[in-house]
C-alpha cells in the first residue's frame, strides 16, 4: 500500500507544482514552468479532445478528486480493523485536561 500512495502522491504533488507554477508563470529561467507551455499544453489536449482548453482544470481537478477519494477508500478498508480498534478507544477514553494538554491554574488568580 505504501507503493500506491507513493506512486499516487508524486504525479499528483508534480503535476500540481508544475500547473500552479506554469498558471502563474514563475518558471525560475526554465521554458517547463512557463505560460507559454502551460497555455500551448492545454490548447493541444483541448484540440485533441474536441473541447474548450478553459474547461480542461476543472475537468482534472475533479478527476484528481476522485482518484484521491478512491486511494484513501482502499487505504482506509485495508485498516479498517486498525482505524475501528482506534475508534472505539477514542470513544470509550474520557477526555480529561491531563489528555488534552491543559494543565490547572490552581487557586491563583492570573493578574496577580
């Protein structure tokens, strides 16, 4: 499993810092992170596909979206028993201030 998330996390975090960075052309001196490539990549996959290039974001953000709900719904059932065993816990443990990091004031006022 630490495989797929590997191979899913770095096309998406390359794909994403390459869009971000061509969309706001700061390409560091490189032709890649240019708006030039930027607008002529998605001007080709738009006359590929038939559709306008405007639309073509969207339609990928929305499949990134979709691959990301997809990965961690496998990755969650294969922990299932890990993330119930957790769950139940959790729900059984009561909070106290000790658990949540607070610690008493004591009987001292705070402005004195």
């Amino acid at each position: 499993m630490r495989y797929i998330l590997v191979f899913w996390g770095l096309p998406m975090g390359a794909f994403w810092a390459w869009y971000l960075l061509s969309y706001h052309d700061i390409n560091f001196g490189l032709l890649f992170f240019s708006r030039q490539v930027h607008d002529f990549a998605f001007a080709f996959y738009g006359n590929l596909l038939g559709i306008e290039p405007s639309t073509i974001p969207p339609l990928v953000i929305r499949a990134c979206i979709v691959d990301t709900v997809l990965i961690f719904a496998i990755y969650a059932f294969r922990k299932r028993k890990e993330i119930a065993t957790w769950w139940r816990v959790r729900r059984e443990t009561p909070i106290t201030l000790a658990h949540a990091g607070v610690h008493e004031a004591g009987q001292v006022r705070p402005a004195e």
